[in-house]
C-alpha cells in the first residue's frame, strides 16, 4: 500500500430527475440530494486510492461530516474534488469538495479505512447466523 498524503480523486455526473432530494426522498424539491452528493464525494475518494491498493484490498467510508450549501438544478453538471489529508495505517482521510457549474455546492471531511472485501463480507453476513 503506497497512499499518500496529497493523492486527489474526482468524480462527476449530471444532475437528473433520478438524483434529486424528492426523487429519494430526501426533500420535496427537484435539486441534487445531498446523499447523492455525499455519494459522489466518497466516489472521488474510491477513485484517488484505488489504483494504490493490491489486487486484494478496497476500501469502505466510516465516517463523514460534509456540509451541503448549494442548490443544484436538473441539468446542471456536478463533480466532486478529494484530498488525501492524512494516513493512520489503515484509515485514511479526505478533504472532500462538491461544486456544479456556479461554484462550490458542498465540502467536508472523509474517512476511509482500507479492507479485504472478501473477508469484510464474509464478517458482515455473520450477522445473519446470529
């Protein structure tokens, strides 16, 4: 594992009818939901560490704390910037910033922690022989 401080990630999609607050439930009005957004922004974390990891290895989100200060309309592009900021073995945190086309619509901080996805859901379905 060679993640370090400073590896960025991006990711972006348009805005639809599909991911607005009232089509989630998040809200009644027909902007971008913020679970959306926070799921763009652990996105652009996936895509700054995953080509460092091995053939073995991904990663999960622990923890956020983002705020959402903008409202984006239906057919608007949005895109999400990461930051690595720090690296405690396994857990690595991200600054994370939102933006559409008029500027910054959220930003926050994010922590990853990398695992072993096969022996990560194996853990998580022992929960059903409980």
């Amino acid at each position: 594992m060679s993640i370090e401080i400073g590896l960025k990630g991006r990711a972006e999609t348009v805005v639809t009818e599909e991911n607005t607050a009232q089509a989630i439930g998040s809200g009644l009005v027909p902007v971008f939901g913020t679970p959306y957004m926070i799921a763009l922004m652990e996105n652009a974390a996936v895509n700054a560490i995953q080509p460092y990891l091995s053939g073995d290895e991904g990663s999960v989100g622990t923890q956020l704390n983002v705020a959402h200060t903008s409202a984006t309309p239906i057919g608007m592009k949005v895109w999400a910037n990461t930051v690595v900021t720090a690296v405690d073995g396994k857990k690595i945190t991200f600054e994370v910033t939102a933006f559409d086309e008029a500027g910054e619509i959220g930003h926050g901080t994010h922590e990853r922690f990398i695992i072993k996805p096969e022996r990560f859901v194996v853990k998580a379905q022992s929960k059903l022989n409980r």
